[in-house]
C-alpha cells in the first residue's frame, strides 16, 4: 500500500523568504499523480500545485514550485517571496493511476512571521 | 472554475437526530465525488467514494447505515448522518472528480461543514 510521510509537523518563515516543506512517499508504482494541497483557517482545502509523475519537469505555479525527485520518492514543495496568505495547513497526497483516491501525508502547519 | 459548495457550512443537532450534508460541483459534472472526515488538527480521513448512479463505496471500518451516501446527479452528493451521536461531531469536507477534461485526476474540495452533536 501507498503512504505518503511529512516529517515537519511545523514549519516557519520569515515575510518575503523562501522555505520548503517536505514530503516523500512509498509506492511500486510507476504511474502516478502528486499533490500539494493547502488548508488555511477557513479549512477550505485548496490545490497548489500538481505533478504527473511521468514529466521530468518539475511543477511550477508562480511563488510555488516543487522538487519532485522519482528515484528517492520525494516531492518537495517550495514556496519563494512567502506572503502572510501563506500560512495554513499544507498535505502533500498521492493518487495512483489505477484509482482515484487520494492518499494525504499528515500535513504541515506553516506560520508566516511579519 | 472548479467549484465545489457545501450545505450547510455548520450544524448543530441533538442526539438521535439526523442531519444531511449537501456536496454540488457548481461549474462542472463529476461521476465521482468522496467524502472525508477531519479532525482536529489532523489530515483529512476519507469515508467513502460516491459515484453517480451506483451504491457508495466505504472505507474499512465506516459504517454505512450510519453515514448514508446518495449520488443522484452528476452535480450532487448528499451524505446523511442518521442517529447522530457526539462521538458523530467532526468536520466533514466533500470533494469532486470532474468528468474529462484536462484536471479529471484532480479533486477540488467544499469548503466543509461544521458538524456539532449535543
């Protein structure tokens, strides 16, 4: 079965600075989809940023972009220029090709200080 | 695009009771859609997949008289909490696969809803 591990409970960042959250996940498949998702205090869960794992290129939407390393099965999310909209929860999921659920890793909370 | 809405936002019910959860994909049609649980602090627990037309499937240990799951529109899911107990009380948060199209792998959340048990 598939998991997916995000080691940083929390996380913190100083206005205008750069910082990654990790995340790296089991799997025997070849085929798959990754995720960045974030959750800010309304709870609305909201995508950031996907990546198909067959692309070598790694995933970029404006400040975020990921580190998506297949070989160590790891798929880091870096956020450039951090706003204070920037702080919420932040789950890294897993879909495999085969099915359409998401697996979430256990989130990471990062605080975005002025 | 990609909107996903949820009715009601919070709810509060005594014991006994049942309560339904509305989840509508606003600006496209999705066979499937899923619902979670979450609790505090915590990630998101899947509870079961609902797809259009046909019976939901249940994760392993969701008991699904309890949580009842109608999927009878390419744009709604309904999830009906029957006997609601305390333990029931918990944020509940749909989602929803669009049918085609370029992000048809993507699941695009509701915005969740409160629930509280007295």
């Amino acid at each position: 079965a598939q998991t997916v591990t995000q080691s940083q409970p929390e996380m913190s960042v100083q206005e205008a600075e750069t910082v990654t959250l990790s995340c790296t996940y089991d799997t025997s498949e070849s085929d798959y989809y990754l995720f960045w998702y974030k959750q800010p205090p309304s709870r609305q869960m909201i995508l950031v940023i996907r990546q198909e794992a067959y692309k070598q290129q790694n995933a970029t939407e404006n400040r975020f972009s990921v580190n998506f390393q297949k070989a160590a099965k790891s798929f880091s999310l870096k956020i450039s220029d951090s706003q204070l909209g920037d702080a919420a929860m932040y789950f890294c999921a897993y879909r495999s090709y085969n099915t359409d659920k998401l697996i979430f890793g256990t989130g990471t909370r990062l605080q975005v200080f002025p | 695009g990609a909107v996903v809405s949820q009715h009601p936002s919070w709810v509060i019910c005594k014991s006994g009771t049942s309560v339904k959860i509305e989840c509508r994909s606003l600006d496209f049609q999705a066979t499937t859609m899923f619902w979670y649980r979450q609790f505090p602090k915590q990630s998101l627990m899947l509870m079961a997949t609902s797809n259009e037309g046909s019976k939901a499937t249940y994760e392993q240990g969701v008991e699904k008289d309890k949580f009842l799951i109608n999927h009878a529109s390419l744009t709604l899911s309904t999830l009906t909490v029957t006997s609601a107990h305390p333990e029931d009380s918990s944020f509940y948060i749909c989602s929803a696969l669009p049918l085609g199209g370029v992000t048809q792998e993507t699941q695009y959340f509701g915005p969740g809803t409160r629930l509280l048990v007295l």
